[in-house]
C-alpha cells in the first residue's frame, strides 16, 4: 500500500509588507534585503489571525482540489512552530473548525521541517493501512515571534499556510522519506523564552546565527536529495522539481549548484513570500501544481531544514 497526494491547497494573509515598507521600520535597504536573501515582500495575519484560521483556508482549497469532504478526513496533522495557543493543539483547533468529527489530530513541531516530517509521518500512516485520507497543513504566523527592531530576522519571515490531502493508493506516489535531527545545534536557531508563572522568561523572539546556519543547511539539504535518489537508483538529473525550503535564494542556489540541479527545476518563492517555516514547502508545491508546471510521472523532491536542527526531505512520483 502507497501514499499518494490528490489535493493541494494554501493560503497568504492580505496584508503584503514590501522592502520598501521596512525601510521605514528598521536600519535597512530594499538593496541590501534583495541580494542578500532574494525577498522582496511577505504576508503578514491580520490582526486575531491566528495559525489555525491559515490553516482553514488552505485545507478548504486542498480538499476541493481533491474532491474530498470533512467526513472523509481520517487524521490531521498541522505542522507550525507558531500554534494559536500552548494547547489544544492547532491540529484540533483546525479540526473542529473545519466541522470534521472523530478522527485524531495533533501537531507536528520541527520549524521549518515541520511539513517534510508531517507529511512523512501522514505517509507512514497510511502505509501501515490505519487511515486512508489525511489531511496535512503547514501553517505559521512568524510575526508573532520576531521583533520588528531587529533588521537581521525580521526582513527574513512571513507567514502563510499550504495544505495537502493524501489517500491510499496501489500505485506509488510518496517514494521515500528521510528525517534527520541533530540537537547539539539547538542554539544556534530558536526561540529561547519560555511562559513561567504567567511571565515570559528570556527572549519570545527568533534569535539566529546566520553564518552557521547558512552553512550547515546548504551542507544538509545536499546530503539528504542524494540520499534520497540513491534509495531509489536515480541520478539527480531524474529530478523534475525540487521544492526546497523557501528560507533565502542564495541556500537555494547554492544547493541546486552543488547537486548539479539547473534552477530552471527548481521551484521558488521566497521573493513573494519570504521565510514561512513550516509552511514555505507546501506553499510552493500548491503554486507549481496550480499553474501547470508539476505534472504526471514526474519525480518531485521536497526538503527542508530548520531549527533545532532539523532536516528531510520527500520524494514523490506525482
């Protein structure tokens, strides 16, 4: 039994806060922001918009494309790094919004990984023959967390959510998953603080060592397509699509670079959208899906990494 995607789905707030925007906010340049990261502009949640109201949209637009109702949802799983609250999960949040009743939902925290490990896990699932439709969502709200002082983060993060709806099928679909996570890197990109007693302890904002971070992703995110190709006696040049983690066009770059992997297969769109963590990934996939650049037979490798650090990647057969 297989995993396969039917449906695609995301959404982006209204409001679009340009370079030219934050210049007048923080000590910064639409220049400087544009060569070094590739972003032009990002969405940002109005004002009560919460993770979970992301999410709505984008799983209402995932299950029209595929042509599927609330009551045949078997199992969620919302990856976000920001939820709407400490707890319920987001997951449920989502689920009694959506009107869908009695089946399992819960979060998925691996920051800008959270999709490509959720949707890894959704497959496990229903390979394993416990649930037929899941419904998966990548949904973040990154305004929340960063301070808008601070020009080395905040230029960076947008929010948005992406959705996809996976089914059991007798033909293959999800190929393979590989996961990674190493915790000796924890500090180098977080959210240090913490609520006690009603207080919040250390900093509530995204803190990042650029450098090393920069560095070790574009390292991962090569390691992990070849060793997802090499499962499944490919070459790179087989590749349709690369759907990285939408962080900053010089990593995306200079991973396609390394791979030997021509730009002109890999789909980006952190200009429009900036960093949206957990979200960037399924974001793109519904974009290269809707305007017709993804299509059948074709071999599609998501990956991603984020905090922690974490890392994966997935490979499809669309």
């Amino acid at each position: 039994m297989y995993s396969r995607i039917i449906g695609t789905g995301s959404y982006l707030p209204e409001k679009i806060l340009t370079n030219h925007d934050l210049e007048k906010m923080v000590d910064t340049s639409d220049e400087w922001i544009r060569t070094r990261t590739g972003i032009t502009q990002r969405h940002i949640a109005a004002e009560g918009q919460m993770a979970s109201d992301l999410a709505v949209n984008a799983s209402l637009s995932a299950m029209e494309n595929a042509n599927i109702e609330a009551g045949e949802i078997d199992l969620i799983i919302v990856a976000t790094t920001t939820p709407d609250m400490v707890f319920p999960s987001t997951a449920c949040i989502l689920q009694n919004k959506l009107g869908i009743k009695n089946c399992p939902a819960f979060d998925m925290q691996a920051v800008c990984s959270g999709f490509v490990y959720a949707l890894a896990t959704a497959d496990m699932f229903i390979r394993a023959g416990k649930y037929r439709n899941v419904l998966v969502v990548g949904s973040e709200i990154y305004s929340n967390i960063v301070d808008w002082k601070d020009r080395s983060t905040c230029v960076l993060f947008g929010d948005g959510a992406g959705a996809v709806l996976l089914t059991q099928s007798d033909q293959p679909g999800i190929l393979s998953s590989h996961l990674h996570a190493d915790g000796n890197y924890s500090s180098v990109l977080s959210v240090p603080g913490n609520i006690c007693d009603g207080k919040i302890q250390g900093n509530p904002y995204v803190n990042m060592e650029g450098n090393t971070v920069f560095k070790f992703a574009v390292k991962v995110l090569e390691e992990v397509v070849l060793e997802a190709i090499a499962e499944n006696n490919l070459q790179t040049t087989d590749i349709d699509w690369l759907i990285p983690h939408q962080a900053n066009i010089r990593i995306i770059r200079s991973t396609a670079k390394k791979l030997g992997i021509s730009m002109d297969k890999v789909v980006t769109t952190v200009e429009k959208h900036g960093n949206t963590s957990a979200a960037s990934v399924p974001l793109a996939l519904d974009i290269a899906v809707r305007d017709g650049r993804i299509q059948s037979d074709q071999y599609v490798l998501l990956e991603g990494v984020g905090g922690g650090f974490t890392w994966g990647a997935v490979l499809l057969r669309w």
